[in-house]
C-alpha cells in the first residue's frame, strides 16, 4: 500500500477526529490513476470524519514539498533520523493563515469520475543528481467512489470505540 520509486516512498495515512483529538488509524488503500513521465497519480479514499497524512520514506538528499490545488503549502517535518540511508517525514496538514488545518473533507473529495482531472494535493519530490522533479499526484474521493473504480471494498470511518484506550499490547 505504497507508491513510489527508489530514492522516495509514499503511503497514505488515516487520521480520526475523536472529540477534537486526532487519533492515527493506519494505513489507508490506494487506487493509481493514469500519470505522464516523471508523475505518479493516486486515488485515496477518505472515510466521513477521517483526515490524511501521508508518510514518505526518502534517502538522504532528497526532498518533499506539496501544496494543495489552490497552491497552499502543505506542512512536511521530518519523524525519524536518519537509518540505513533513508529519512522518514510527514505531510500531515495544510498550511493556513489561522495555523495548520486537517487534510479532511474540507478539501471535498471527488465523488464522481469526471472529478478526477484534478488533484487535490501535489507534492514535488526533488531527487539527486540530474534528473527531473518526480511529483505525486492525489486525488481525495468518497469511499463510493473508490469501490466503484478500484472494485475493492475502502475502509469503514472510524468510530470512538477504536481509539487506543491506554491498554498494553501482548
């Protein structure tokens, strides 16, 4: 459940919005969508009530930069040092002049195909040595509309009983 080439990697997170908090939920599906040289498209299902970030994994030297379809910054920090070559960094919130706000609904998800012209989210992948930019492409969609192109059930949205409790993993 990931999409990428050898010096970046991208997954697709799911965030729940419990009681004002966000809670990670996992991974979430992705469909690929048709892309030219040096792109990568990719329909995410985004479950009622859920928000998205998205993890990458990129090899020392290599940066990430994404911004939404109406050119706002998308927040990306780094997660871990590096190991074994690669760093791994977050893109987990639009930019705003109020602060950071959720990549959720607001952005409203494609519902329909003829929605999937655009993407709701890109991100610029600059890679060593000298070769183009790779971008990402990421189209939002209602779960309906991710079971009707990708033939696989999305997952369901996450309900206040799925928020880790404290309790201790075996």
């Amino acid at each position: 459940m990931e999409v990428g080439s050898g010096c970046w990697r991208a997954s697709f997170q799911r965030r729940a919005l419990d009681r004002g908090r966000a809670s990670n939920r996992g991974v979430l599906p992705m469909y690929p969508l048709p892309a030219g040289p040096d792109e990568t498209r990719v329909l995410v299902p985004l479950p009622d009530g859920e928000a998205l970030w998205v993890a990458f994994s990129i090899s020392l030297g290599v940066s990430v930069r994404g911004a939404t379809a109406d050119g706002s910054p998308i927040r990306v920090a780094p997660v871990a040092e590096a190991h074994a070559g690669r760093v791994l960094i977050c893109a987990d919130a639009i930019e705003t002049a109020r602060g950071p706000s959720a990549i959720d609904s607001s952005l409203s998800p494609a519902a329909e195909a003829g929605a999937l012209k655009g993407d709701h989210l890109v991100f610029t992948i600059a890679r060593l040595g000298p070769v183009p930019d790779a971008k990402l492409g990421v189209v939002l969609a209602t779960t309906a509309l991710y079971e009707a192109l990708s033939g696989r059930l999305a997952p369901s949205p996450a309900g206040p009983g799925d928020v880790y409790g404290g309790w201790r993993l075996p």
